[in-house]
C-alpha cells in the first residue's frame, strides 16, 4: 500500500468512527489518570508500566518468557531485547517530534544490539524502506492538531507493516507508539500498557496489522479503530489498577 505518512492525516482523523473511537479511548485514560494516578503516581508505577508494556511486546514478537522471568532479568533474549529498549524510552520523549530520524534509529540500535552487526544498527534495510522511514519521520513530526493517539496508531503501523529494519520492527514500532502517547500528553507518566492492550487482543491486532498492510483505505480505517480498542484496554491493563 501507498504509506498514508504521505497523505492528510487529517483526513485520517475524521474517517467515519474514527473521532468518537479515540475520543472514548482519551475519556478513559484520562479518568484513569485522574481517579487513581493523582493519588498514585510514584516513580515505581511506571516502571511496573514499562516492564509489563516491555513483556507483552516481547511475547508478540515471538518471546516464550513469562513476565516473572523477566521481572527477574532471566527472560530469554527477545524479552532482554525489549527490556533494553524500555530502560532509555522515556529520556527519548522530548526529542521524537524534533529528531524523530535519530530516535527511530536509537530505538533500533538498543533493540538490535545483541543481533546484528553494527552496521547494519539504526539502518533501513535499503533504499524503500529508508523512504518508509522518512514517512514515518513525517508523522511523528505532525502539528499538534493532529490527534495524539492518531500519530501513535499510524507511526505503529507504518513500523510494523513496512519493517524497515533488519530485525525488531514490532519491538520498534510499539516502543514508538508508547513514546507518542507520553510525549503528546496523552499518558505524561506512561502508566498506560498499550502491549498489553495489543496482547490480549492479539488475534484483532494481527489481522488488523495485515488490513493495514495491505487492505488499502479500508484496511486503514479498521486498523485506527481497532487502536483505539487497544489503548482503552491498555488502560485497564494500567498497575494503578492493581488492587
């Protein structure tokens, strides 16, 4: 398919369902965030945030290791993988609007350390795919009109569909889709699991991804409504929700 970076994503934002999906999705975070994160908001949460969202992308990418193991630092290497990438997350937030080139290719290199040759790190696997990357670029520095869970969805899918690295795209992909919901206010202190959002449902987000892929417009519209599934499942999946 023609990657939508290229396109108004403005006219993404206004497909029939699309606003009241995100819209619903926004009204329960943000009642999350405000009923129990004003009370809860220590530092130890959202690194329970981070470690639970690290798990659940790593299982998706193919990781046999239970969240136990990798709470323990005894996960197989995928979940090591996904947890490196977790630690240096948050310190990226302020750049991804400004540099997201930079940080797409940081997210990359941290995920691919222990994998690849360092030169093939931070790379597009080749010329095609370093112009996905470019659209990505594009949509990650969208306006702020442009709603935030919107470039979240879109930056996922553009990853995760094109696979512009040599390995790791969906570790990438749903790192970037995180950075996103932090950076644009969304989720200022990461306590929401989009993983986990995407886990549970993992049969929808798959087939979902494929629609995206290469289900032309349609299979656009159904990807940015299923996302807004998602991340009103990662809230529930929040640790402010623990007993």
């Amino acid at each position: 398919m023609t990657s939508p970076a290229a396109s108004s994503l403005n006219t993404l934002a206004a497909l029939e369902g699309v606003p009241s999906a995100f819209a619903a999705a926004r009204d329960g975070i943000d009642a999350l965030l405000r009923d129990r994160g004003l009370r809860r908001t220590a530092p130890e949460l959202t690194a329970e945030s981070l470690l639970r969202g690290a798990h659940a992308s790593a299982v998706l990418e193919g990781s046999g290791s239970s969240l136990e193991e990798v709470r323990s630092g005894a996960g197989d290497e995928i979940a090591q993988d996904a947890v490196r990438v977790t630690t240096e997350l948050l310190s990226w937030g302020p750049t991804l609007s400004r540099s997201p080139l930079q940080v797409l290719a940081r997210l990359h290199t941290v995920a691919a350390a222990r994998s690849l040759p360092d030169d093939r790190l931070g790379r597009p696997r080749d010329a095609d795919a370093a112009v996905r990357l470019r659209g990505v670029a594009d949509v990650l520095s969208a306006g702020t009109e442009v709603p935030a869970m919107l470039v979240a969805a879109v930056a996922h899918a553009e990853l995760a569909a094109a696979t512009p690295f040599a390995s790791h795209n969906g570790v990438v992909a749903r790192a970037v889709e995180r950075l996103v919901l932090v950076s644009r206010g969304v989720d200022e202190k990461a306590l929401v699991v989009p993983e986990i959002g995407h886990l549970a449902n993992r049969a929808a987000y798959e087939s979902n991804l494929g629609a995206y892929r290469d289900g032309g417009p349609a299979g656009v519209h159904a990807w940015l409504l299923y996302a807004a599934e998602a991340y009103a499942a990662g809230a529930e999946a929040s640790p402010l929700t623990d007993p």
